[in-house]
C-alpha cells in the first residue's frame, strides 16, 4: 500500500537530511506505529505519505513514496486526498469549518461527492466516533478529545485506504483514547484500512499495533519489525515490556491478557512482600485551598463545589476525563481568572489579587502548550531576561536549566526546541522565582522516553525540597511513578481523593499496566517490582 | 425567547445570506441619515435582533467587540474635531491653546475655540459609523463568516476562502490574546499598558503565522483546490473570452471617463465586457468539482427578513427622495430632533427577523451542571452514543466488565436533550464503515 524506495529527505537549510535512504513497504490492513525520539524524523516521515513533505514543506527529497501506485512526485497533497488521510498533532489548528458536521464533510465536498453518499457518511462516522450529540456544536467549544475525535472523523469520510495520525491520543484521557485505538483497530480489520500512527504513549498503543517501525535518526536505518521484535531490542518500552524483561518471559507479552498469563509465577514470587507502604500526610498547614470552590463559564460550571488542601511536599495528579475541570482548578490556584464561588488561598493569599510580580514567586504555572510562556529570540536571552524581569542574580535561571536539562542549545530559537527542551526552559524561567505551588498542565504532552525520565527525577526532587506540586494529567504511567496523592474529578466535582496507590488502582481506567498485570496486589512501577524482588533475592 | 420554535428538522437556521442582506439593509438605512434618534433606533433594533436571534457560538458574542469598537469610532472623531477639527461658528463651550502653523499648512488649525455644534456635528458624524460597524458586527453574530462562504457561487469559491480565512483570523486573534496575555501573568509580567501591548505583539502574530501555516496544510491534505482537467482548447477559450472582456471594460471605461471618445459614451462597451467577465468566470467554474453538503435552505423566514431589508432601504431612500425631512440633522440651529414618521416605521420593519427566525439550539442555562457548550465532558457524549442500540462501541464493554464498577465509568444517562435518535444500521457500501457489528475482541482486554 505505502511504499519508500530510498528515500532521502532534507529541510531547506539543514546540515543534515532527516531521512536517509527509507525503504519501507506498509501493506495494506495494518495498523503500523512510529516510534523514536522527539526530533528524529517522525513526524516528516509521517508527511511524506501524503506528500505535504515536500509539496508543503520544501526541502529536498530524493527517492520514490508510492501511495497504492501513486507517486508523490506527481500527485500533490490534494490529489491523494481520496486515498490518504492525514490528521496532525494539532487537531484545533487544521480545523477548515466552524461547525462539526461541515467539518466532517468539508473533505467529501472537496473531492465532489454526491450529497446523498456525503448524507449517510457523515451519519456513519457520527455514529463510529461517537460524535452524535455534538454534531451541531461549534468546534472551539469541544473538549480535546472530541476535537480529536472530529478530527479523525473528518478525513475518514472520505473513505481514504490509508490513514495517517501523529500522536492522536496525547491530549485524550486513558478511556477516550482508548475509544480512539479501538475503532482504529476496527476499522483496521473490518474495511482493510491502513493505518500508520506516530505516539510516544506506547503502554497504549502497542498492544494495537501490527508492526512497528523506529526512527533512530542521525542517519541510522529504520528498525522495522512485528511489535513483539522491536520491543524486545527497544530501548523505549512499555512498562508491561519492561515487566516481561524483569521477569524473562517469552514470548514478550504486549497486552494485558497476554501478560497475566505469564505473570501466575512472578505473583507467587512476590507474595512474600508488600508493596510500598502509604506514606503519611505531611504534617504542616496546607499550601493551597480550595473551599466550596465554584467556577462558571457562560453556561457550564466547569467546577463545583470543590474544596481541596494541598500541602508542601506532595504531587498531587489531577485525574479525570477531558473537560471534568482539572485545567479550571489549576488555573484558578495560579490567578487566572474569579472564582463564581468560594474562594481559592495560597500560603494564605488570594492569588488573584497579587501583583504579577508577588504571585510568581507564590505559584508557577506550566500550560499544556510550555512555548506560550516564551518569548524570548533564543535560550539565552530567555534566561537573561527571565532574571532581569523577576529581579534575581543574573545566570540564576541560565543554571536552573543547566540543572533542569543540560545540553540545551542557547542560540536556539524556543520554538525550534524539541518538546522536552522546551519544556526543560519553561520549567526553569517558572521555576526561577521559586514558586513554593508548582502547577502542570499535561506536562507529558509530546514527551518522548527520556525526558519523562528527567521530569520525573526533578519532580521527586522538588517534592522532597518541600514544593507542593499538583499536575492534572492523563498519563497513569506518569501518576504512578511520581504522584503521592491522586484526586479525580468528574464535571467539576471531586470523585475520588487519596493516596495515589488506592485511587489508581481502585479503577481500571486509570490503573496502570503494572498494576493491571499484578492485580489484586496494589504494585505501580516495575521499579518497585524490580526492587522487591531484589530484596527476596 | 420561549415564543419561536416554528422551524422544523433539526438544524434549521436562517440562511446566512438573509442575515447579510438584512445588516446590509439597516447599514444602508444608518448611512443615509444623521438623525441621532434614527441612528440609535437603529442600533437597537438591531442589537435585539441579535440578542433575540444569536447561538451561543463563540462568534456570535462578536457583537460586544462592534460595540466597543463603534464606541472607540466616537470618541476619536469627537476628540479630533476638538484638536484640529474647522472652527465652525456657534456657541463656544470652551477655547483650547490654539498653535500657530507655518503657511504651508493652511487649512489645519490645532487649537481653538470649541463650539456646541461643532462637537455635535462630529458625533453624529461618528455615531452614524458606529452604528454601521454595529450593523456588520450584528451580521458577524448571527451568521458566521464560514457559512456565507458556503452559499458563493463555486466560481467563486477559492477567492473566498481567502477572504474567510482573513476574517476568521480576527477570533482566532482574540482567542490567542487571551492565551498569550494569561501566559505574561504567568510569568510575572505587565498585561496592561504599553509594554503589555508591546509583549503581546510578537507572540500572537507568531502563534497566528504558525496557525495559517497549519492551516494551509490541512485544507491541502483534504482536497482543497482539486479541479478538473479541461482540455488545452477550453483553457484556452476561457482566457480568451475573460481577456476580451477585461480590455472591453478598460475602454468602456475610458469612454465614460472621456466623453465623446467612444460612441454611447462607453456604456456598451462596459456591459459587453462585463458579460465576457461572467462567462470567463462561468467557463473558468466548470474545473470546479466541489459539492455541497446540506446547502442552506431559503424558505419563508429568508424571505421575509430579505423584504424587511428592502423596506428599510426603501423607507430612507422615499425619506430623503421626497422631503419627508428629519433624516438630516444638522446641528444649526441645535435642537431637539424630530422623529419622522416613514424611515421610523421603516426601521421596526428590521425587527420582523427576530419573529419569523428559527431560533438556534441554545443549551440551557444553569444551574445544571454537565454538559453545556463550552468543553463538554467527553465521557457524556460517549455514553449518549452507547445507548444507540445499533452503534455499539468497543468502550461499552469497558463499564460491564467484571470489575467492580466505577462511578467512573458506569454509564450516565446524557444529561442534556433527548436520547439521540437512533441510526439505521448499514454499512456504507463506499465508505465500508460499519455501523454494526462488534469490534474483533482480540484486543480490547488493554483495557483492564
């Protein structure tokens, strides 16, 4: 279906190609994941499906992509819009219309379909996505999840044979998502759709995917393989991999069912212990409040009724599905924004009435998209001006982000950072000042491996210096190696709060694969496995 | 609000062009006048109608930016004639320093004495803008610029994107103002004032580049722009025949300008080219094989809001063409106006939309919690199509597992409007998307 023959891609101006003799056949029916690092081609590999590397792009690209017998070479994107489907990582920003079904039939209008088929499309693909209720709703107003959802649907309708997603579960909640995968999967097996997705969440993808191909970048060939290949030589993996590696299965599980299977064995091993115990409740007056919070939007209440403590040292998880006001929350402890009700303290203060001056050095908030909080030329002159501005020694912030991530070029302009740079500078021109209340957004948005890796050290490391951090995320892997506590809201009211352990493993949804494997039994990370089995040995 | 819901199906709203017809209507009327009491009928009349007729789409709150603007409009021209504005005679209200300026400048005065009138005279002047800005601001809300798209011709069609691309950047601006501004909060930075204006620049126009580059990509990889092939000879012809008709008008044009140039002073020449142009254009929309899903009907209530346009233009262009009088207001001698009687009449005419009008689906208010317009919960949508007996979704099953049930994800009834309507099941024969059927199962236990 989708064929590279030595295909060689570089940006205009690059010193190096990003693509280095791909060849690289994709049949048709299979459901192949992208992986690799961020920066190392992905997503141009991705683009050059369709084309819009490098029709859209610029660049120069040698070689033959070849979609079902049609050459890129002499087919623009638009031409290929009939048999290749191209949603990007950014759903709001490549919405044409304004209204969801125009959205979903803008494609079909386009390619000059009959209004009766355009009819009944539309209908089908509201139905597969469940998109029904809103299909008259104005697209800025959908939660994330739905504009993701739209998004697919909208060039699904046009019944293309190839589906091309980047990262289409990283802003959706563990259930939406895998709402997502499966009707992916189904369409996978039920209309032969070819589907290649890039996704750094791999604990959801893998157990969907066919093959998989790495991107090792710098030049080096592909790795392409059956999942279960490429996992077992992956240097990113799964934690449910990693488990299996702990535990030397064979053949590596990739699923849940398949690993439980496996798992009789390493149970009995660790009856003997306890998981890690609870750690206590600090004891020290609450950093944050929220009493009978209630914030309303024009005709929604994004928040009722909360009242929550949140006290130094702990990493608090803000679960809960799309829309449920983990963002509101937030935002409402970083001054953005009146509460309608209640009212909101930190170290005893209303954040909305400080000076902007007095409040960073109180609370320091991190949005899902980091590069909103830069705007400086290059790193270095974030830095300098981040110190300049909040009146500290100056370098201070330049050795924050040293320490926060070393290796970050500082004539770089912020936006040609990768996800993990960016994030690193954001965190430190936040974190400067010395904000006691850290506050994250869906901080692993479009992290790849390592850099989750750093921020889950620096988080363990804040926590112990005493900063209270409360992050609202849909990444249980992330929850359970960091968060002590976790509370889940559900439309603006607190469902559940506690210890992390209970919380996550209370609900299939937002437990993690360790936990899905090991269950009844509350283990999270195959770290504490690793280390349990350690002491038994 | 609780009178009209005559419109029948469930997504019956006026035709976009019959609320640009009627804004255009109400603008055309506020031009042709300077009567303060006229103007603000106006502005009324049309304000209600939005607040009456409006959806609760983010555009449709556009109208308060018009306002504000219309507002802005004011204040500068009355502050202008104040500053440089003609010294008009009549009753000084107060003298400003008056600056001496060289020769060459003759004609500008900075300064002076500030006359009643004058001060009149140039509000009305700006009021009148403002209530035409208000007018468009009126059709903005009620119609978004998408859907007027939908409705041109497809000859048309390409040069309108780019005018709709331009205007939806105006919201998009707004939205990403917002972001940006509460990203300087964050950071400890000024919002207001100069340097505010100045950090918000850069970013916003960054984030609007990076956004219409997205865009343009997507709108690519959908088909955008896919034509037809004509053949060498048709491609031919239509340049042919839109050339000919581009040069007919330019000396069509020159005659009229010259009179006695060209026999008929031209006009011929204007309409024969102008017709060359059409056709072109005609031949040039045959590449075009663009379709339109659910194209906007034009029923009774377009009708009726276009005649009430054309009433309103109508009664200002009688009251101005027969002397009725007070459509004009001039400021000598200063007097309470009068409200004349025809263009009065002619304006309520602009009210009729908001009777005969389908109201869009409005959600309703608070205090019900749940799912309203803005971010509705995924997970209340997603149970809503659970209960649609045919469509059953891999997730169903999530919630009867044998897990012991979380409130999480045990189902909830759709909390706002009826179950939805239940689809027929069948699989598309194109598409091949199945409506029914079950997802192989092999893989769904991920989920436990």
């Amino acid at each position: 279906m989708i064929r590279f023959d030595e295909v060689s891609f570089t940006y205009v101006d690059a010193p190096a190609p990003t693509l280095e003799r791909v060849n690289l056949s994709i049949e048709e029916g299979e459901l192949c994941l992208v992986i690799g690092e961020t920066g190392r081609g992905k997503t141009t590999l991705l683009r050059a499906i369709n084309g819009l590397v490098p029709h859209f792009t610029g660049g120069r690209l040698t070689g033959r992509v070849t979609v079902d017998g049609r050459s890129t070479a002499d087919h623009a994107p638009r031409d290929l819009a009939d048999l290749v489907g191209v949603v990007g990582q950014n759903p709001s920003a490549s919405f044409v219309t304004d209204v969801v079904e125009d959205e979903l039939a803008y494609t079909m209008e386009n390619l000059g379909l009959a209004p009766s088929v355009m009819r009944r499309r539309v209908e089908d693909t509201l139905d597969l996505l469940g998109l029904h209720e809103v299909r008259n709703r104005p697209l800025m107003t959908l939660s994330g999840g739905q504009q993701q959802r739209v998004a697919i649907g909208a060039v699904l309708t046009a019944s293309p044979k190839v589906l091309v997603l980047d990262e289409p579960t990283s802003a959706l909640d563990p259930a939406a998502a895998e709402e997502v995968l499966a009707a992916l999967t189904r369409l996978v097996h039920d209309v032969g759709l070819t589907v290649v997705l890039a996704e750094h969440r791999l604990e959801r993808v893998v157990p969907f995917a066919d093959r998989i191909i790495q991107v090792p970048g710098q030049g080096r060939s592909l790795v392409t393989g059956s999942s279960a290949e490429v996992m077992a030589t992956s240097t990113v993996a799964p934690p449910i991999v990693e488990l299996a590696r702990l535990a030397h299965w064979h053949p590596l599980p990739l699923s849940v069912r398949d690993a439980r299977r496996q798992a009789e064995p390493l149970r009995d091993r660790l009856a003997g212990c306890r998981p890690p115990g609870i750690p206590p409740r600090p004891e020290s007056s609450p950093r944050a409040v929220s009493e009978r919070l209630v914030v309303e939007y024009p005709a929604v209440r994004a928040i009722s009724d909360v009242s929550l403590e949140v006290f130094s040292g702990e990493i608090v998880a803000l679960m809960g599905r799309n829309g449920s006001g983990k963002s509101t929350l937030l935002a409402q402890w970083a001054g953005l924004g009146r509460p309608t009700g209640g009212r909101v303290r930190v170290n005893g203060q209303d954040p909305h009435r400080l000076a902007p001056k007095e409040l960073i050095k109180q609370v320091g908030l991190v949005p899902q998209d980091a590069g909103l909080l830069l705007y400086g030329e290059t790193v270095a002159d974030e830095c300098v001006t981040a110190d300049r501005e909040t009146g500290l020694a100056p370098g201070t912030t330049g050795r924050l982000l040293a320490r926060i991530l070393a290796g970050v070029p500082a004539d770089h302009h912020p936006r040609d950072l990768s996800e993990g740079q960016r994030l690193a500078l954001a965190l430190a021109v936040i974190m400067a000042p010395g904000p006691g209340l850290l506050l994250l957004d869906e901080p692993t948005r479009g992290l790849d491996y390592p850099s989750k890796e750093r921020l889950v050290e620096l988080l363990v490391e804040w926590a112990g210096d005493g900063h209270s951090i409360v992050m609202a995320t849909h990444d249980v892997e992330l929850v359970a190696r960091v968060a002590t506590r976790a509370v889940v809201l559900a439309e603006g009211e607190v469902v559940a709060d506690g210890p992390a352990r209970e919380v996550v493993c209370d609900s299939p949804v937002f437990s993690p694969q360790v936990a899905k494997v090991l269950a009844p039994e509350p283990w999270l990370t195959v770290d504490e496995v690793a280390e349990a089995l350690g002491v038994l040995a | 609000m609780t009178v009209r819901r005559r419109a029948s199906g469930p997504r019956r709203i006026l035709h976009p062009l019959a609320w640009w017809l009627w804004a255009l209507g109400l603008a055309v009327a506020a031009f042709r006048t300077t009567n303060p009491l006229l103007l603000v009928l106006i502005a009324t009349v049309t304000c209600l109608v939005v607040v009456l007729c409006r959806s609760d789409a983010p555009w449709s709150r556009s109208l308060g930016l018009f306002l504000r603007l219309g507002v802005l409009v004011i204040v500068i021209r009355v502050v202008i004639q104040i500053v440089f504005g003609n010294r008009l005679p009549g009753h000084v209200w107060f003298t400003l320093p008056s600056v001496e300026l060289p020769s060459w400048a003759q004609g500008v005065s900075i300064g002076g004495p500030v006359t009643a009138e004058a001060v009149v005279s140039s509000f009305l002047l700006g009021l009148r803008l403002a209530v035409i800005l208000v007018c468009f601001g009126a059709a903005n809300s009620l119609a978004s610029p998408y859907r007027l798209l939908r409705c041109l011709p497809s000859v048309l069609y390409e040069t309108g994107v780019a005018v709709t691309v331009a205007l939806a950047f105006a919201p998009e601006l707004v939205i990403s103002i917002q972001a940006v501004r509460e990203a300087r909060r964050l950071r400890g930075r000024p919002v207001r004032g100069l340097a505010g204006v100045r950090g918000l620049a850069v970013p916003v126009l960054e984030s609007a580049l990076d956004r219409s580059l997205q865009l343009a990509s997507a709108m690519d990889s959908r088909g955008y722009g896919r034509n037809r092939k004509l053949s060498a000879a048709q491609r031919r012809l239509t340049t042919m025949v839109t050339a000919a008709g581009l040069l007919l008008v330019v000396a069509g044009v020159y005659g009229v300008l010259a009179p006695g140039s060209l026999p008929l002073s031209g006009l011929p020449f204007v309409a024969l080219g102008a017709a060359g142009i059409v056709v072109g254009l005609v031949l040039s929309g045959r590449r075009s094989i663009r379709t339109r899903y659910r194209p906007d009907v034009w029923g009774g209530p377009e009708w009726i809001t276009a005649v009430s346009a054309v009433i309103a233009v109508v009664a200002y262009t009688l009251g101005s063409r027969f002397g009725t009088g007070g459509l004009t207001y001039s400021a000598y001698p200063l007097a309470w106006p009068t409200l004349p009687l025809v263009p009065m009449l002619g304006t309520l005419a602009g009210f009729l939309p908001a009777l005969v009008a389908p109201v869009p689906d409005r959600p309703r208010r608070l205090p019900r919690t749940g799912s309203g317009p803005r971010r509705e919960d995924d997970r209340g949508s997603r149970t809503g199509t659970a209960s649609v007996p045919t469509a059953s979704l891999p997730t169903a099953s999530l919630s009867t597992g044998s897990t012991p049930v979380d409130p999480l994800l045990a189902p909830r009834p759709p909390v706002v409007g009826p179950a939805p309507d239940a689809i027929p099941a069948a699989a598309d024969p194109a598409t091949g998307i199945p409506v029914t059927g079950n997802v192989p199962s092999v893989r769904s236990e991920a989920v436990r």
